[in-house]
C-alpha cells in the first residue's frame, strides 16, 4: 500500500531531521516563536467558497510535475486570488522540503499549511518554527491517542489542524474527538484512486458548526457545483493549479461559479 511506503520513508527521514537539530531545541525554537500565525480556520470560514492553493514537486499519482511557473510567481498568483496556501514538505514522495515553505512565508501574508504526514510531535514543533500556521493530521496513519495528543499540541502552538479523513470510519473518530476542521481526501490513499464522491458520501455526515474542506480531484467547472451541494466550506486544490500556467485566474474563476455568476 502506498500509504504505508510513505510513513515507513518518513520513519527514516525522522532522524536526519533530528541529528540536524535536536528534538529539545526544536521544542524551545517552537515556543518561543514571537511571530502570531494568520488563523487558517478564519481564511476558510468566510462565506462563499475559500481556496488552498497547493505548491508541490511531485506526487506518487503525478510523478515528477512539470513546473509550469516558477514559485515566486505561482505564490503571487496565489496571493491574489486563493485564501491560503498548502505547501508539501514531505521528502521522499512528493520532493518536498521545508525550504519551500520557509520560501513561500517570506512572500506570503496568507495561512500557510504544512501538508506532510505527521507522525511525530517534533513534527508539529518544527511547523510551528519554519512559518506553517496550521498541520495537517491524516486519521489513516494515526490512533485515536496520538490525533488527540497532536491537535492538542498544534493548537496550544497556535496552529490549527486540518484533520483528514477519507472513509466512515474515520469521520466518525474524527467526529468524536471533536475537531473543528475536516478534510475529505477524496483520492483513496491505499491506491490513489479519485472520485469526488468520496465528499458527496461523508459530508452527509458532518454536523454544523463544523468546517468542511474537500481535498483532491478538482478539475473542472462541473465538479464546483457538485461540490458546492455538498456544503464544502473550501477545496484544497492541487493538480489543476500546478498544471496551469495561471492558477490565479483559475481559481478566480471558481470562485465565481460557486457564487453562481461566471464571470
């Protein structure tokens, strides 16, 4: 299973991480960060449809992806026209680097998410230090102890989570532990598979007050107005944004027929 070739190579990953700086002092460099994040819940709870742009180098469905713009120019883009930005930084997979984050700060005022699979509380410590505002939290590869133990350390951080699900199962566990923002992966991680039905299925399952984030498959005009009833508060977009030489006026036009008025 992919999923797992993933977290295995994160297992080993760990470490270089580590021996470059030690987990105690990642820990203090993270608490005593002065900067106060841009809430990344707010960018998504605003009416109408709000957009995370993603930046990433490759994906295990994708392969290498060709870069269409540079990323100084694809932020910009993305400063203009999304509400916050998700950022891969996962090595082996999808060539990611926490330098692309750190980059993407320098140049963004927007929320910024540290999209990785996390494992490991030094993980969270670290986002919180390269200039991430939120963390991603994938249900598939985490117990019920360790989602709690990490939402708790992201938010007493001042990062928000976006916690993942992609079946029942795991939206209900999500459910009981009370989180605030939820992700729908509708690429299935045991094969990679899309089907934007996925977020069609489990919406029905999210109460109000929550907010609802529908990740993956988005590629055209149609799959807005599927997505639009199924009461999604934003989409993570990455595959039609990297493969357009202008991701801004893409997701401008989005926005647009979400409202209901192309323009």
């Amino acid at each position: 299973m992919i999923l797992d070739e993933i977290v295995q190579d994160k297992r080993k990953r760990l470490p270089e991480h580590k021996a470059l700086v030690s987990p105690q002092r990642m820990k203090e460099e993270a608490l005593a960060c002065t900067r106060k994040p841009v809430s990344f819940r707010e960018a998504i709870r605003k009416p109408g449809l709000s957009i995370i742009g993603e930046f990433k180098k490759a994906s295990p469905s994708m392969g290498v992806i060709e870069q269409k713009i540079e990323l100084t120019d694809r932020i910009g883009q993305y400063n203009a026209s999304v509400d916050a930005v998700s950022c891969l930084t996962e090595e082996d997979h999808f060539l990611g680097n926490v330098d692309y984050l750190k980059q993407i700060r320098r140049i963004s005022p927007l929320p910024i998410l540290r999209k990785d699979f996390v494992i490991d509380e030094y993980q969270i410590y670290e986002a919180k230090v390269i200039g991430a505002d939120a963390v991603l939290l994938i249900a598939a590869i985490l117990d019920d102890s360790q989602l709690r133990r990490f939402y708790d350390l992201a938010h007493t951080l001042g990062l928000d989570v976006l916690t993942e699900v992609h079946d029942e199962c795991e939206m209900e566990r999500a459910l009981k532990l009370d989180v605030d923002i939820i992700g729908i992966n509708n690429r299935n991680l045991k094969d990679f598979t899309i089907s934007l039905e996925t977020t069609g299925r489990l919406s029905k399952m999210v109460p109000e007050g929550r907010l609802l984030v529908s990740e993956s498959g988005v590629g055209e005009d149609g799959d807005i107005l599927y997505l639009k009833e199924c009461h999604v508060d934003a989409l993570l977009i990455g595959r039609a944004f990297m493969e357009s030489v202008n991701p801004g006026n893409l997701a401008t036009r989005w926005k647009e027929i979400y409202l209901g008025h192309e323009g």
